[in-house]
C-alpha cells in the first residue's frame, strides 16, 4: 500500500471529539488573546509608565511574531513532528503569558508578548489541519463548525472579557487565566493528538534560511505599515514609506525565491489549486468585514453614544450567539447542500446586516446594534464553515497542512487590512464632512440662524448673554463634530456593505464539490 493510501485510511486511535476539544483549547485560547488585551491598553500604559503610543506595540509586536510564524507552521511541524510542535507552541504561549503578566515594565511586556506570538502562531493552523485529518470526509463541516466558533466568537467575546477582568481586577489577570488552560490544553493534546502516516514518514530536508528570512522581514514589515500608519499620517512619514517598501520588495523576493527553490518553507504552488485560491480571497474579504465591523462599532458606541467599555462589548456580543447557533446548522447541512449555495446565502445574509449599519444616527436605541450584530453572527456561520471546507476539499491530504497556515494567515491579514482601512477612511471623512457641515454653519444660512436662536434662548435663562451666544457656538461645533464622525462611520459601513455584495456571486467561481463522497475522492 503506497503512503498516499495510507493517509487517506488512516483512521485516529481516539474519538476524533476528544481531538477536536485538545486542538480547539488551544486555539480559543490563542485567538482571545489577539482582542483580549485592546479594551486594557489605557491600563497597561498607565500602571508600566508608558504612552498610549508606546502602549500599542503590545499589540503590534504579538502581530508581527504571530504572522511570521503561520505560514511556516506545515514545515516546522514535519521537521520537529506536529504533535511535538503542537505541546512546545503552548508551553511557549503559556510560559510567555505568565511572563506577560508579571512583566515590570513595557520592555519585558512587549518582549513576551512576541514570545506569545511565536507560540500562538502555529496554533489555529495545527487546529485546523488537525481537525481535517482526523474526521472522516463526511464529518468535516461539523468539524470546521466547531473550529469556526473559536475562531469567529473569541475575537467578539475577546474585548468584553478583557475589559470585566480589567474593571475588576487587574490587566494582569488577563495574561495568568491562560495559564491553567495551558496547561490542560498541553496534558490533552499529549494524551490524544498523534502524528498521521504521512507526517511519521515524511521529513524535510534542509533549513530554508533564505526564504523565512524574506519572509519574515516582509509579514513584519507589512504589519508595521498597517498598525502604525495612521498614527504616522501614512506615506506623509519616512517611516511608513521605508516600512511599505522593505514589505513590498521582500515579499516580491519572497514569492520569486519559494518557486524558485526546491525546498521551500511554504509552498506556494498550492495557490495552482482553484478552489484554494479562490478560498484564500474571500477569507481575506471575510477578516476585512469581520475585525474590521468588531474595531469600528465599540468606538462608535464609546465616543458617540457614550457607553461604558463593558457595555459596548455586550452590545457586539450577539454576533457571536449567531455563529454558534448557524454553525450548528451549517456543521448538519453542508453534507447534504452545495457548499456553493451556502457561501452564496451566508454573503447575502452578511450584506443586508452590514447595510443595516448604514442606517446609524445618534438617536438609535441598543437594539439597533444588536439585531444587525445577530444576523450577522448567522450569516458568518453560513460563509465561514462551507468556505474553509470547501477551500480545503480538493487538497491533496499532505497538502491540507501547509494551506492551513497560508490560510489562516490570509484571515488574519484581511482583518489587519481591514482594521487599517477603517480607521484611516474615519479620519479622514470625518474632516471631509466636517469641512462641508462646517460651511453652513453661517449667519446667511436659514437652518442655522434658526438652531443658534433656539439654542440661546434656552440658554439666555441660566446665563448672560454673551456667555449664552458663546456656549451656543459651542454646543453647535460639538454637534458638528458629531454629526460628521457619524457620517464617517456611515461611509465605512458603505465600504464593507460593498465588500460584502461583491462576494455573493464569487462563490460559484469554486470548482464544485458535489458531496461528502465527493469531497473524499478528492483526496
């Protein structure tokens, strides 16, 4: 029997669900620590000494050491052994956290947390190749269901659990409760993760220094262009112009040195595969949306509508009840419907909630947050579980490794862009809007001669009236500011909607894959 049939046969020794929740614990872990630590920043620059500035590479710095190491995570697993790496990446993860959370000052904080990053990287891409090996075709939608709430639900859950344990006790804390899952998630995957025949037989030969080089330099850099770019004004700094280019240029390298070389330590050629390729895209345009929604709609309700971090957490949180509820559905459907059709309805689903968005003002009530947030916690269950399957269905299986963590790696940058973008076009069409609500605001114009006289009359019966007329201009100028900073969220929310639209018809660009049965002559 040759060792491509062994794979395909080969069968784990324990219940692929004990598997399922070895993997998973690690990774939900993992993922809540990327938005964990946002809503504790303010905390952490004021306890360390540091500036909100200085506090941000917290952030940064776990970024940066995590997309390094995605892509890289198929080679490193078959040199050492997965399983072997799986245990080592959360005993650095874990080790690196207790490290965070005693940190004295910003230098050991952010050096840990790159140490974090290095053992977190290699997590959700173990998880998911992990889980596609070890169900029987037939079974992996539900499998990617249950991979998908962890991925999906941390990052929502990530900031209303940061900011409890902040409120309450300290940012510390947030960094020592993984300890004790780390250390369960290690005894776990020790008793129940094994290596399947093609990882046992399989080696790569030497170290490809070049390409991670390249590699790293270029994800580092990248991360730097997005996270620091808006504080820097951009391309107006030489910083972000040095940082864009030293990306551009090295991932060029990258790419041209990976198909050149006979080993390499990600294998690109399998962007060939239609159906990955096409997959890779959309899960791009899916983190835009996703962190891109989960960055924009905190802030909107903290500085506009004036709710307490805590709350504006729980007023996002319902996105997550809706994934864990469709996914479910999605785990029992996808054997028997077109993976296609549900990639289809999920972006349409996803459309009208994001357009709904478009419908803010400063009057709306927490339920107009919360309905949107719902439907679109269903619709990211319809896209997410058919579109990783569906990505992966037509891989051959020692392949399934390697895509997972290129993967992985095209979600997380999609949400970084996505982040980036967002925030950029805020700035930016606020003082837009702001430049033409301002113009009104004349003596000449009639709506605004009408408000100033209203508002200073009901002012003129506390206070004097040049105070009046003063505060008047005020208050005026203050809802102005408003006034455009909803606009600006309205236009982002334009800009997604869009995305989104644009994403319906591109799921029947995938090859079809008929079935279960389909899907396991694939492989």
């Amino acid at each position: 029997m040759s060792q491509v049939d062994a794979s395909a046969q080969w069968v784990p020794s324990f219940n692929p669900w004990l598997i399922a929740a070895s993997v998973m614990l690690a990774t939900v872990m993992e993922v809540l620590d990327t938005s964990v630590a946002n809503v504790a920043l303010p905390h952490i620059a004021g306890n360390l000494s540091a500036t909100p500035e200085e506090a941000t590479w917290v952030l940064t710095s776990y970024l940066i050491s995590n997309a390094i190491i995605l892509p890289a995570t198929s080679w490193i697993g078959k040199y050492i052994g997965r399983k072997r790496f799986l245990i080592i990446c959360i005993i650095i993860f874990t080790g690196a956290s207790a490290l965070c959370g005693a940190a004295p000052n910003l230098t050991v904080l952010i050096i840990a947390r790159i140490l974090q990053g290095m053992g977190g990287g290699a997590l959700q891409p173990i998880a998911q190749s992990v889980l596609l090996e070890s169900f029987p075709p037939a079974k992996r939608g539900a499998a990617m269901a249950v991979y998908g709430m962890g991925i999906v639900v941390a990052p929502i859950i990530g900031p209303t659990l940061g900011g409890w344990i902040t409120d309450n006790y300290s940012w510390r804390w947030i960094f020592y409760i993984n300890l004790p899952i780390g250390l369960i998630a290690a005894f776990m995957a020790n008793a129940f993760v094994e290596d399947p025949p093609y990882l046992q037989n399989q080696k790569p030969g030497r170290i490809d220094y070049t390409g991670f080089g390249l590699m790293a330099l270029g994800l580092g850099a990248l991360e730097l262009t997005l996270d620091l770019g808006q504080q820097r004004d951009w391309f107006e700094s030489s910083l972000i112009v040095f940082t864009a280019a030293t990306s551009v240029l090295s991932i060029i390298a990258f790419i041209a040195w990976e198909l050149y070389t006979p080993e390499p330590i990600v294998n690109l050629k399998v962007f060939l595969n239609r159906n990955f390729a096409i997959g890779c895209a959309m899960i791009a345009s899916v983190g835009v949306v996703l962190y891109g929604s989960t960055a924009l709609l905190p802030l909107f309700l903290q500085t506009l509508l004036g709710y307490p971090a805590v709350e504006s957490g729980f007023a996002v949180s319902p996105r997550g009840v809706g994934a864990v509820v469709s996914m479910m559905i999605v785990g029992r459907l996808i054997a028997r419907v077109d993976a296609r059709y549900l990639i289809t309805f999920g972006f349409t689903v996803l459309t009208f909630s994001t357009y709904l968005f478009t419908l803010i003002n400063l009057d709306i009530a927490q339920s107009n947050i919360i309905i949107p947030m719902l439907i679109s916690g269903v619709a990211m269950g319809f896209v997410f579980v058919p579109l990783t399957t569906l990505s992966m269905a037509t891989l051959p299986q020692a392949e399934i490794g390697n895509a997972s963590g290129i993967y992985n790696l095209m979600r997380n940058t999609g949400g970084s862009i996505g982040i980036a973008i967002m925030t950029t076009m805020l700035t930016r069409n606020q003082q837009i809007h702001q430049a033409v609500l301002t113009a009104h605001t004349t003596p000449y114009d009639p709506a605004f001669r009408a408000m100033f006289d209203q508002i200073r009359a009901g002012l003129m019966a506390t206070v004097d009236p040049v105070t009046a007329t003063q505060q008047t201009y005020i208050t005026i100028a203050n809802l102005v500011q408003r006034q455009a900073a909803v606009l600006a969220y309205i236009d982002d929310f334009w800009m997604l909607t869009v995305l989104c639209a644009l994403c319906i018809p591109a799921g029947f660009l995938f090859k079809k894959v008929r079935n279960a049965k389909a899907i396991e002559g694939a492989h």
